[in-house]
C-alpha cells in the first residue's frame, strides 16, 4: 500500500496561486457571498500563507507557502471527530465522508493547521462555475466541514483506468490538481514508502521542514526552504 | 474511454436517498446543474482537446477536458514548449467565461440609452455602411489582441481603410517603441542559454510579462544555474522574490538609476569597446553626459538608491558573462517611460546587448510585422480626446476606459462620436460606450493563432474551438474580412474568411518544413541529429493535414531554431536620454517623506479584464484575507508614524479624489509607499466591489507611448 | 384512578429509566463492535463503555430499589 | 409521627403550588415570548445554516459553546453542592438543597441542548447513536451529560417523594399525578429506611458523576493541541469555575425566591452567610487556579501560547479579560471578606457578578484560542448574530420558565427535611456535638448518631 505524500519547493514556487484556483475548481469548492467572505467564512481547502518575513527591509522575503491539508499520519482531527466522519485511508489520505458529517466542527477546533473549512451556509453559486463543475466530485451541502483530500477523485479514475488496462497504479498516474497545474513543478507527489519516488528523494533533503512538525502530528505535506 | 459512470450511478443514488432522508430541504449531494441533463441523456464520454489560451500574451497551451463535447475544466498542455503542463489562475478560470451569464448572446444596437437585440444582419449593415461613409482619419481601431494575426489583420484593415488612427494593444508592442526609435533591431528573446544575470527594471516576470509560465520556469532554472537577478522596483512583487537584491525605487527614477549604472561601468572602462564603437553612435558625448550627470552620490541624492547598491549591481553586470539589463510595458509606466527605456537600452549597449538573442530567420509572418507597425504607430487612445474628426470608432476586446486615469475624458470624447462599435463579448465599461455591439466569439469557440519566440525557439499556437459557439455571435476577423470584401477595400484579398486568413499565414511554415508540431516531447540524441541532417520531426503529407495536425496538437514549434546574438545599432542624442525640453524634465527627485500612491497589478488579473470571473474574484485578495474589497498596504513604521492600525479601514486621500480601503500591514512595503492592486472596481459585476485606484491617479502619461503612469500621486492616509 | 392502574403507570416511568439503561448498554457494545470491525479506537470504546454502562446500570437500579421498597407491603 | 400533621406550621411553603398572583402569568407571558423568538432564531438558523450565527473561521465554536461550558457549570450548583453538604452533615442545608437539584436538572437540560443548537446538520444527529467514535471527547461529554442528567433527577426525586406523598394527601386537581408520582409513600419507618439508604448512595454517586462532566468538558478543549487549552489543568480548573459559578446562581434563585415567596423564615441570613463564605473559598480557589494556569503559561513563553495570552490581556479580548478579573476576583473578594457588606444584598450582587464573571471567562477560554491558530492567520473579531444572542435569551428565559413551572407543581423547599431538622437533628447534632468535645465519651450517644447517620 502506498503511502502519499507531497513536498511543496518553497525555491521554486513563484506564489502565483495557480494551485488555489485549481484545488477550487477541481473540488468544487463553494463561493462563498461577499458578506461571508468579509466575515472570514471564504472556502480554500489550498491557500497561499505568510508564515513570517525573513530579513530586514529592503533584504526582506515572504516566507509565503501554498498551504494544504498536511495530511497528518498522526492527524488530530481524527481521534476527535464523533461520527468518523474524518478518517484515514490505508494510503494514509485524511478524507471526509460529507454524507457522515454531523458538522460539530470539532476537527475544525483541533486541526492545528486550520485547514478545514466549514459550509456555513449554501449560497447560489455562479451559473459559470456550476457548469463548469468537476463532475466526478460531489457538491457539499450546508453544515458539513470539508477538506482537502489530495484529489481523491483522481486517484479513484487513475486506479479505475489502471485496473481496465490490467496493471498496477504506476507512479505519475495519479497526481492532485495542484501539483498538475503548477507552472514550475514546486509541488512534487508521490509515495513516500518507494524508497525511489520523488517524492521520498525530496523529503530526504536537508531543506525539507514541516510546518508545526514539533506538535507530533507528522504532515505529509512537507516543504522544502528556499535557499537564500 | 468511459470514466466514472459508476460514481455518477453512486452519485444519483445518494442524491435520492437524500432526499428521502430529508435534509431539511435540500440534498445530501447536490448533483451539478450541468450535470444532471447529461447524466440522463449524455454517454458520459471524456474526451480532451487541445488549444490556446488568449488570456494573457502568455499563449499557454490548453488541455480541455470534455464531458460528452462540453469542456468542464482545463489544465496546462504538458507538451507545449511555453508552459510545459502549467497554467496560471487566469488560464484555469479562463472556462467560465464560456459560461458566463452575462454573455452577450447577440449583436446589440443602443436606442435611446439601452442596448437592444438586432440581427447580426442589421448590425453588420449599419457598419458597414457607416465605413463607406466615413473611411480614412475618420475612424479609428482600438484593439487588445493578444493574437498576433488578428493584430496584424486589424492592421491591414485599417490600413485599406487609409486610417492611421489604429491603437493594438499587444503586450510587447508599447515596449517595440523605445527600441524602433533608439535602434534599428527588436530583440526576440532572453537567451537563457546563456545568460548568467538580469537587471530587472520594474518587469513583473512570472506574473505579467511575455510569458509568465516561462519566464517562471526560466527564472528559476536560471537561479539553479547559480546565475541572479537582481530587481528594481516600487514593489516587492512575487517576481522581486527570486531576486537578489531587490532594490526599491520608484518608476519615475529607473532612467537615473540605469545610467547610473551605466556610470560606474564606464568609470570602471570595463565596457565592451567593440561592440560601442562599431554600433553605439555618438557613443562619446553619451559618455560625457553620463559621468558628468550620473555618478552614483548623485543618482543617489535624487533617487534614494544606496550608491553601493549602485556601484555593487553595475560591478555585477559588468562581470557577467551574458547579462540582460531586462524591461518590458511596466517601465512605460511612468512620465518618463521611454526614457527610462533608453536608458537600459544604452547601459545594455555598454555589455553589447550579449544575453539576449535574435532568430536567425523567421518563418513566422505575423509576428514581426506588427510589432514593427505597432511602432510606427504614434496614435494611442489618449488621441481620442479633442479629435472632433472621428466619425467611427471600432473597438476590440480593449476595456481602455477602465485602464486609463482619464476616463471621464475619454467617456466624453466617446460619447461625441456618432458609432461607436465593440466587438467584446461581455458590457464593459468601455463597451457600455458604445452604439454597436458585434460580440465576439468565447476564446473557446474560435479559431485564432499567436506566434511567440519568448521561449528562444519560434512558436505558432493554434486556438480552435473546441465547443461549437453557443450564441449569434460572429468572430470579429470574419466581420472585418467580410467589410474588407464588401467595402472593396482591398483590391486582393486571398482569403474569404478568418480561418483562410490563418491558413495563408501559416503556409511558410509549412512550406519550409523545419520544427515539430507539439505531439511529443523536445527530441534528443538520434532525432536531434536527424533533424538537424533535414529529416522533418513530424510528417504530413500535405497542407490540409499540417493544419489539422496543427489544430489537434495545438502548434508548432522549432526545437532547434538558428540563434544569434542580438546586436541592434543605436542611436541615442542626449536630449533622448536627459529629456531636456520637454515637459516632464523638470524631475522631481526622492522625497521620503511624502506617501505615493503605487498603483500594483496581480497575477490574477491581465489588463482589468479577468475579474468578471467569479472564482478570481473571489481570491484576488486571498494571501492577504481581503475579499471582495481593495485593500492598501503599508510599511509597519509608516503606520506607526500614521497611527494606522493593522487592518483598520482608512480613508485615502489623492487629489482626486478619496477612498476607504482596509490598511495592511506588509514591512516589505517601501516606507515612502502606499501600494494599492489594480484590478477591482468594476462596474460590470453585478455589485461594484472595491475602487479602482486608477481613478485616483493623477492624469500623468509616459508621452510617447501614451502609458498612464502607475506610481506618481502623493497620497495622505486619515 | 384505581391504584392497579396507577400502579402500572408507575411501572412505566421506572422502566423508561430501565430503557435508558439498556438503551446506552446496547448503544455503547453497537460502537464496541464497530470500532472492533474498523479496528479502530478498540480500547478506548471498551473502557468507556465498561465506565458507562455500570453508571447507567447503578443509577436503574437505585430506582428501582427505591421503588420496590416503597411498595413492599408491610410485613 | 404521622406525615398528615406536618402542614400546619410549613403552609407557607405550600403556598406557591396553591396560589398564583397576575404577575406570574405576566411574566410568563413576557419570558414565553421570548422563548418563541429564540426558538424562531433557531428555526432560521436550521433552514439557513449556521451562517445566520457570528461565527466564522477559524473562530468555528462560539456563543452556543461558550452558554454550553456555562450553563453545564450552573448545573454544578446544584447536585453536587446538596449531595457535598448532605454528606458533610451540614444542617443548614436543609431548606437549600431542593432549589439546587432543580437548578441542575433545568439547567442541565438547556445546557445539553446546546451543542446541538451548534450542529452544522441536527438532522444527522443520529449518527452518533449508529456510527459513534468514543475515542472522541465529544461521545465522552454527550455519556457524561446524560449520566449527569439522569442522576441528578433521580436524586432530585427520590427525596421529592415524602413531599409528593404530603401534596397527594391534600388532594386537589392534581391528585392522581401526585399519587402517581409519590410512589405509595406513606411514610412508614421502613420506606424511610429505604429512602435514606438510597440518598445515600445516590449522593456518594452523584459527586464524582458532577466531578467527571465538568472534567469532560474541560477535556474537550484540554484534549486538542490548541494553545491555550492544551493543559493539564483544565479538568479540576473547570470543575472549579462550574462550582463558583453554581453557587453564586443558587444565591441569586435563593434570594429571589426568598423575596418573591416570603421564605425569609426559611432562608435566613445566616444562610447567606454560610453560601457567602463558601463562594468565598472557593473565589479564592478559582484565583489559585487562573493564576496558576496563567503564570505557568507566561513563563513558558511558547510563541502560539503567548499570542492566546497577550490576545487575552492586552489584545482584542482586554476588556472582557479585565471584567472578568473584576467580577470573579476583585468584586466577590473585597463584597465577601468584609463583614459590614457580607449581607444578602452584598452576597446577591456578589453573586450576579460571579454569574457574569464565569460567563466571560468561558469566553475568553474558548475563542481567544480559536482566533490565534498557531499558524498566522489574520483574524477579524468575533461578534455574536442576533441569531446566537436570541437563542442565549431563549435558553435563560426557559431557565426561568422551568424554574417557575417547578414551583407551582413542588415545593421549592424540602418540608420534610425541615420538619427532620426540627424534630431529630437538634437532638442528633447535640449528641455529635458531644462526641466530639473531650472527656464526654458516651457509648450509647455514639451508637444512637450512627444508627441515625444510616
């Protein structure tokens, strides 16, 4: 069973926010009205975020990262959640079972992240970006909590497809949309038990940090600093 | 291939059974609007498709995905030699513009104030006959056309309708102007290859520029070659990032500051000799002008630059192996543009231009030609204003009303014209003008082509449709092919539609049978060698299959073009580099303590035409939790010294005018500083969120090539 | 009202705790067996369970002491 | 002695079952109303979503858990403080202990309601029951709650029951409802027996039950990773302030009642004395432990713990921090240590503001958190919707509403505890007075005070 993971390239990443329109359009993220975005209740399952600023000015630098679910091998939403509504694959995805949800939003209060966001409520969403929904996602009602769950729908069509064509899941058959659309290949996927991925070759560089690792939750989703 | 049915079936059955549990009036799974016809009728085919995007001068290529023929999302085409599978924000939204509902869906005629419904006849008609009425200085063409085929055929249209009153709006046509007039070449590309370090004056690389998604990509190769880039600029943008260091200035002082560059290199004599003597003429007078006016204490004293930093980064360039003084349209944006034009244009002739390059020879037509005419051309849309001889104006795709600081001006000039005929899909502010609307079809319902070299290597991207148009509109080449045949413009016009346009314009490339179409990855080793003995990379046996090799794969490009290095000769007086005499020479020079107002743009906005897109919209703002509203940003110790908390709404003042935007804290904001992002303000969303600040801007214009100046209103904060 | 009748009424509050009692029994070996069949938080449920049900248990059958010691009849 | 001739001299704690003045009616109608218009804000909220609420991200848990963690502390008042005192063998508690068991039960009952209130979808409520995770803090809370509430009705019932048995002998309209509910009580040595014993165990259980919800309710906030709640503290901090918020509501119910029902008899000042100097010792014991939460996490100094602390001191929620210091601490200390303002009007305002003191910090211990994730989000302010201030109203008017219910059905004071007191106890305390005193060693007074004990 794999196990996936994501090393984000802080050196290469440009901040230019392709993946936090991506993950939106992919996942069929709700927009939210003005009113509620101004209160603090707009949906990004990606978004880019300043962790600090390095340096004095004028020698000054954003340490702004595109900032996911971490997937946590030791999530702390999970042991909370009342209903398992948030669970863990074998594959070590963290996904949400939205019909399951009971909306306590105590995962939400335990993620020490804040990557969860809430369906506060259900606004009529645009014509254009409701035809241009991802159909292989669901639309989630009012009152459940949502997350990002490393486009489990691709992964579903790319082991359908490896199964028609009577092989193995290979790696790069799967990929999340925003390591797709990334311009400069920052975000690299893959299994972190193949000793040969990508992936596991970046985790192994002496860049690579994750963010809030000391509090014990092991994201998977880790990042590598840019050199200065 | 079949994807998914079984989760649509999974899908539908959790939808009933949410009905029938009641969730208090809605469904547990809400199945998508456009989803729920094809669910029932449609065979659920997933089909992809190749094309262009037009959104930005980028032409990244596209890869659409279609559910039984309707495109649901796009991603980057992976073979694509400008993107290589990335794609930017505006590119992934770019879908929902097909879907808009403020689409227009047919041509439209003002009566009395508002725009009613006409048949594409009867509009097709009142133009056409207002052409012949009034053909030469009485019309004039304002386009935005990111193709250059279009520009170049909105060109000749004008041109056959003997009018010199035409403005295309390219990305790299403003900047073609300073080098027509200060040299006798245009440079094709950055040659990465080679170059070890870039002076960036002011240029937005990844994020508005030629090629975004290249030049990210080449930025960061260029960066793991260990070769820098050293920025300047009033604002620590994403592209500033990568570079180091990043030096802020304001645009207004970029002349001073890259000849004062240019000093220390000629100080130092470290120069290449050859290259001024033999193409830099009256190369002495230039130098004396230069150390008498630009040592770095003085550029210091005006500009606010260290000299250290002067002297450090000119030591730097002049050390390079290849380097690029780099500008592009952003350094037009200021009273003195051109001139800070030259001025990198005179410090790169002191390295002999040796990081950029040239195509040997061109196979693409299109691209030149424009470039070259759009320089010729002196007309902007600031001409608009006083021209009492304008009978007809046509207006493509260019929403110049809201880019402009004079916009009240020019509504009245406008609104003096009798016709006034747009060709934009959607009302915008400038199409809101307008007595005729002929909308033109969705970048996805059309047929077009863009040829670029950003990428060192000629490139022809083909956009077609991948989705039959959905309304009455009509693909504005055709119209203006057809007015051509039926005004009798031009006497020999080998083509009968848009499409023949395209054709003919590509048959040199598929005459000369160089290049590979984008159906697989840049060739190595044996093909490579192959290629270069003169095997074709791609076979086609004739033009008809070349050009539907052409749509299926989305372009064509030369993997292994002939390069050389760029050496223009250049012509720069004294008066061209100082501005002596005219109006914006009485320069000011660096006050810290007075608040500019600095107007920035963001990726996610290309010309102020991007965010009718609801999920843009919505994350204009998301790196700094500001939604649906402009927000300012400012230097922490000026706020203090303000007493502007973080987060708080205040008023800003210009002269203009005020308004209240939410104040950010960002210390990497320039102290003298007030940044506010371009892009929001619009009147065509159903609600009017944010200002644009270019309404607050004072009326300050590069002269000569008619480019507001972005950064040059003082500004108070209550 | 007759007191069989009252009687019987009684009977019934008392076993609406019974229920309760039962009802959370039930209740907590449902997600025993659950988080048995997911392997999942197994000694957590176990051991809250235990704690739960004796509780509920305990509280039932102070009840129904009471109950039935107020209605013995005098020896 | 025969239960027939105890109502002579207590008639006046039967009067509010048998009597009702226009005013009740009034102010049932007037809290009535404002019940429906919480009950339309809920309603609302259902169709609409929780977006009708103030709440936002990443403050996703607000008004409705905060009037959750406070009513759950109101409730404390009373079980645990009657069974606390009933096993102490404190005599004054006598006429007190009723009105505090009905505090926990009504109390108990709103404040259960309340994270369902804060559900994203009520209607899934079930799943909790079908597909339950108890490794979540929040199964524990929703056992606890319900143990809770089941013990502390039965023990606000089973010493109800000689009462019931005295209105069932009265008669009146609702005499087969009490008859129903007296259980056949007819007093005989035997069924007190069987009741005493069953007080007994019930108030031996009854207290760590109290003890393990609060304690649970801390541990849904100690049990995350969050700054400022991740601690150890929290169980006993909890049960503290439930305590010290419990007493101080049992004062205003008891002075109100006092007031409205002529029980000045009953409730007398040296009652208030004797609840004054527990809410003393146990301000003094909340103070012990904010200190102590707050000192241990100012000197640590973690980062994401700091910006919880100074958001709490100096940032956005000062104002509430500062009045909750002077409400908890500075009001009830300098009101209940002075001997000239120790009387029932100083111990009511003392209480009033403790009762507002414990709402404030269950504020300020939940979303101050909330609104400083460890990562730097930007954070606006919290506000509270007309939605989540009309449902607060709802759930104290029904607090109210339950409370004025109760005492048309029960008395509001135990009688026959009373008449006990009057008739054993005077005899019983002597005797233990007497076995405690040096030198007065006497067998039979011992076995006779632990006979009675049993």
């Amino acid at each position: 069973m794999p196990k996936y993971g994501m090393m984000i390239d802080l050196n290469k990443c440009t901040s230019c926010q392709a993946c936090v329109t991506a993950c939106k359009l992919e996942n069929n993220v709700q927009i939210v009205s003005e009113d509620d975005a101004q209160n603090g209740r707009a949906m990004f399952w990606m978004k880019m975020l300043t962790l600090e600023f390095d340096g004095d000015y004028p020698n000054i630098r954003p340490k702004a990262l595109p900032r996911n679910c971490m997937q946590c091998d030791e999530p702390s939403c999970i042991k909370v959640c009342p209903v398992r509504a948030t669970y863990k694959r074998p594959d070590g995805i963290v996904a949400q079972i939205y019909p399951q949800c009971i909306g306590c939003r105590y995962c939400m209060a335990n993620c020490p992240y804040t990557v969860k966001v809430f369906n506060w409520d259900r606004q009529a969403q645009p014509v254009q970006m409701e035809k241009t929904y991802d159909p292989d996602v669901s639309v989630r009602p009012k009152g459940v909590v949502e997350k990002c769950t490393f486009c489990i729908q691709r992964l579903q069509k790319a082991s359908e497809k490896a199964a028609v064509e009577h092989r193995k899941l290979e790696p790069g058959d799967y990929v999340p949309a925003c390591v797709e659309v990334c311009p400069v290949d920052a975000i690299t996927f893959g299994d972190l038990d193949d000793p040969k991925s990508e992936v596991t070759k970046a985790s192994r560089d002496y860049r690579a940090f994750g963010l809030l690792e000391e509090l014990g939750t092991v994201p998977k989703v880790r990042y590598l600093n840019a050199i200065e | 291939m079949h994807i998914s049915r079984r989760n649509f079936v999974k899908l539908l059955g959790g939808s009933l059974a949410g009905f029938a549990v009641g969730g208090l009036g809605e469904a547990l799974i809400k199945i998508p609007n456009a989803v729920v016809p094809i669910l029932y009728k449609g065979p659920r085919i997933e089909t992809w498709k190749i094309t262009t995007c037009a959104k930005c001068p980028g032409h990244c290529g596209l890869r659409v995905r279609m559910i039984d023929d309707l495109p649901v999302q796009v991603f980057g085409n992976p073979l694509s030699p400008i993107n290589a599978g990335g794609i930017c924000p505006m590119g992934l939204t770019s879908i929902q513009n097909l879907y808009h509902p403020d689409r227009l869906t047919s041509p439209m005629r003002k009566v009395n104030g508002k725009f009613q419904k006409v048949s594409y006849h009867e509009a097709y008609g009142i133009l056409s006959k207002a052409l012949q009425d009034n053909s030469g200085e009485k019309t004039a063409f304002v386009a935005q056309a990111e193709s250059d085929f279009m520009g170049r055929l909105i060109h000749d249209f004008t041109q056959s309708l003997k009018s010199e009153k035409v403005a295309i709006d390219r990305f790299g046509s403003k900047t073609v102007l300073p080098y027509r007039s200060a040299a006798d070449d245009y440079p094709d590309f950055i040659d990465f290859s080679r170059c070890d370090l870039i002076i960036n004056f002011g240029s937005q690389l990844t994020e508005i520029s030629e090629s975004p998604l290249f030049f990210s990509r080449a930025v960061n190769d260029l960066r793991s070659k260990r070769g820098s880039i050293v920025t300047f600029s009033p604002k620590l943008t994403p592209s500033a990032f990568k570079s180091k260091p990043w030096i802020p200035v304001l645009p207004e002082f970029y002349e001073d500051v890259a000849l004062g560059l240019a000093c220390v290199i000629l100080n130092d004599g470290t120069y290449d000799k050859g290259f001024v003597q033999k193409n830099f003429n009256d190369f002495g007078s230039f130098r004396q002008l230069i150390l008498e006016d630009y040592s770095p204490a003085d550029v210091e004293k005006k500009t606010g630059v260290p000299s250290k930093d002067i002297i450090a980064t000119a030591r730097e360039f002049a050390s390079a192996t290849s380097p690029v003084a780099y500008f592009d349209e952003s350094i037009l944006q200021s009273s003195n543009g051109t001139r800070n034009a030259y001025a990198v244009l005179a410090l790169n002739a002191l390295r002999g231009f040796s990081g950029y390059g040239k195509l040997q020879t061109r196979e693409i037509p299109g691209d030149d030609k424009t470039k070259s005419d759009a320089a010729s051309a002196s007309w902007n849309t600031s001409r608009l204003i006083g021209d009492a001889d304008l009978k007809v104006l046509l207006i493509y795709r260019s929403n110049f009303i809201f880019n402009s600081p004079n916009s009240e001006d020019l509504r009245k000039a406008i609104s003096n014209i009798p016709l006034v005929v747009s060709f934009s899909p959607f009302i915008d502010e400038t199409t809101e003008l307008a007595n005729l609307i002929i909308p033109d079809h969705d970048d996805f319902e059309k047929f077009d082509a863009m040829s670029s070299t950003v990428t060192g290597a000629p490139v022809v991207s083909v956009q077609r449709p991948v989705v039959k148009p959905f309304y009455a509109t009509t693909h504005t080449g055709d119209v203006l092919i057809s007015l051509m045949h039926d005004l009798n413009l031009s006497k020999d016009l080998p083509y009968g539609n848009y499409v023949d346009y395209l054709r003919a314009n590509l048959k040199p490339v598929y005459k000369h049978g160089k290049g590979m179409l984008m159906a697989q990855k840049k060739p190595t080793g044996l093909e490579k060698s192959l290629h270069e003995a003169g095997w074709q990379l791609t076979s086609y046996s004739d033009f008809d299959e070349f050009w539907d090799q052409m749509l299926k794969y989305g372009g064509w490009w030369d993997p292994f073009p002939k390069v050389e290095q760029f050496s223009p000769t250049l012509s720069l007086s004294a008066s061209q580099l100082t501005g002596k005499g005219s109006a914006s020479s009485e320069k000011k020079t660096h006050d810290a303590d007075s608040l500019t107002l600095n107007i920035f743009s963001k990726n996610l906005d290309y010309k102020g035409n991007m965010l009718r897109n609801a999920a843009l919209t919505e994350q204009f703002g998301v790196e700094r939790d500001v939604y649906y509203d402009t927000w300012i940003e400012i230097n922490p110790n000026t706020a203090k010294k303000l007493s502007v908390g973080d987060r708080t709404k205040v008023r800003v003042q210009t002269r203009r005018g005020s308004f209240v935007a939410t104040a950010i804290h960002n210390p990497t904001v320039v102290p003298s500083n007030i940044d506010v992002p371009f892009g929001l303000g619009h009147k065509f969303t159903e609600k009017k969120y944010g200002i644009n600040p270019i309404d607050y801007a004072d009326y300050v214009f590069d002269e000569a090539t008619g480019t507001p100046s972005l950064s040059e209103t003082s500004v108070k904060i209550e | 009202m007759s007191d069989k009748k009252v009687f019987t009424i009684q009977l019934i509050t008392l076993s609406f705790n019974w229920l309760l009692a039962i009802g959370v029994t039930w209740w907590f070996v449902h997600l025993v067996i659950i988080a048995n069949q997911v392997k999942d938080a197994q000694t957590a449920s176990l051991w809250i369970s235990i704690l739960a049900i004796t509780v509920f248990w305990i509280l039932a059958g102070v009840l129904s002491y009471v109950f039935f010691s107020l209605h013995r009849k005098e020896a | 002695m025969s239960y027939q001739d105890l109502h002579d001299e207590d008639e006046v704690l039967f009067r509010p079952i048998y009597q009702t003045s226009r005013t009740f009616y009034v102010v049932v109608i007037a809290l009535a109303a404002v019940f429906l218009f919480g009950l339309g804000c809920y309603i609302h909220q259902l169709f609409y979503g929780l977006g009708a609420t103030g709440m936002d991200e990443p403050v996703s848990w607000a008004f409705y858990i905060v009037d959750f963690v406070f009513f759950i502390g109101i409730s404390h008042a009373g079980t645990l403080i009657s069974a606390i005192l009933r096993l102490s063998k404190a005599e004054w508690r006598r006429p007190i202990t009723r009105m505090a068991e009905v505090i926990t039960g009504i109390v108990l009952a709103i404040g259960g309601l309340h994270p369902i209130i804060d559900l994203g979808r009520p209607d899934r409520i079930l799943h909790l029951f079908e597909r339950g995770r108890l490794q979540s803090p929040l199964l524990w809370d929703l056992t606890s709650v319900t143990a809770y509430f089941t013990a502390s009705t039965i023990y606000l019932y089973v010493p109800m029951i000689p009462d019931i048995a005295l209105l069932r002998d009265r008669g009146g309209k609702l005499h087969n409802f009490y008859r129903i509910l007296a259980w056949g009580y007819k007093g005989t040595p035997r069924q007190k027996h069987a009741l005493e014993r069953a007080i007994n165990i019930l108030m031996v259980m009854v207290i760590p039950i109290a003890v393990s919800v609060h304690t649970i309710i801390a541990w849904i906030f100690g049990m995350t990773l969050q700054p400022g709640w991740h601690s150890t503290i929290f169980g006993p901090y909890f049960v503290v302030g439930a305590i010290y918020s419990g007493i101080a509501a049992l004062v205003i119910v008891m002075v109100t009642f006092r007031k409205i029902f002529h029980f000045e008899d009953y409730l007398k000042e040296i009652h208030f004395r004797y609840l004054g100097t527990l809410l003393l010792v146990v301000a003094l014991l909340w103070t012990y432990f904010t200190f102590a939460e707050f000192l241990t996490t100012f000197y640590g100094h973690e980062p994401a713990e700091m910006r919880v602390f100074l958001y709490k001191f100096i940032g956005a929620y000062a104002p509430f921090f500062w009045a909750m210091v002077f409400c908890n601490f500075l009001l009830p200390i300098v009101i209940l240590s002075n001997k000239k303002t120790k009387t029932i009007p100083g111990i009511l305002v003392a209480s009033i503001g403790v009762v507002i003191g414990m709402w404030l910090e269950r504020l300020i211990i939940i979303i101050p958190t909330l609104a400083n994730p460890r990562l730097p989000y930007p954070t606006g302010m919290y506000v509270p919707s007309i939605t989540e201030l009309g449902i607060a109203a709802a759930a104290t008017s029904a607090f109210v509403l339950g409370f004025m219910g109760f005492s048309k059905l029960f008395p509001l004071i135990s009688i026959w505890e009373t008449k006990e007191g009057r008739e054993h106890s005077i005899h019983e305390v002597s005797m233990r007075l007497r076995d405690y005193l040096p030198g007065q060693r006497d067998e039979a007074g011992v076995e006779a005070s632990v006979k009675a004990e049993i």
